[in-house]
C-alpha cells in the first residue's frame, strides 16, 4: 500500500533552507521515493494557504518511507529545512488496491 509525504512549508530563511536544498535530491535518489509534485504557486480553492510551497512524495509503503525519513542522511539535513522554515507534514496512507 502506497504511502504519500505531504510538506508545506514556508521559508523564513532562503539560505538556510537553500543549505537542505543543495542536498536533498542526492540523499532522496538513494531511496525508493517518488517526487510527485513541487509547487511554489498552486491556486487556492478554499481557505487560506500561508506557505512558500507544498512537495508530494509517494513511497510504496511506509518502511520505505521510514527509510528515508528515518535515515542518519536525512536527519543530517533535515534541521536546515526546519530552522529555516515553518513546516507543516503529514503522512497519509493511499487506499488500497491502487
């Protein structure tokens, strides 16, 4: 069963996080993850949206999101992203048999 990463995120810092940038697509391509979109600009349907920008990431299951997430790699970076920005995340769970 597919799991999906949603971050939305709004950056304080643009060279702090350019700092988790700079390093997160090398870290991300040694696991099983598969980016499914990047928006900096999505149009908003209903309510309020205060962020810089939303990442979808689809994984295949949640060890695999574990892995990554979880990993010494990730973590090493990961404090960038948070000094530098507001994060929200979640991790959802796709239905299955999809």
């Amino acid at each position: 069963m597919s799991y999906y990463f949603i971050a939305q995120i709004k950056i304080n810092d643009e060279n702090e996080y350019q700092k988790y940038i700079d390093n997160a697509g090398k870290i991300f391509s040694r696991y099983k993850g598969k980016y499914l979109s990047i928006d900096n600009n999505p149009k908003i349907l209903e309510g309020k949206w205060n962020y810089s920008r939303t990442v979808l990431i689809e994984f295949e299951n949640k060890d695999e999101f574990n892995a990554w997430y979880d990993s010494p790699e990730y973590q090493s970076i990961l404090k960038f992203r948070l000094m530098a920005a507001d994060c929200d995340s979640i991790l959802v769970k796709g239905l299955e048999g999809n």
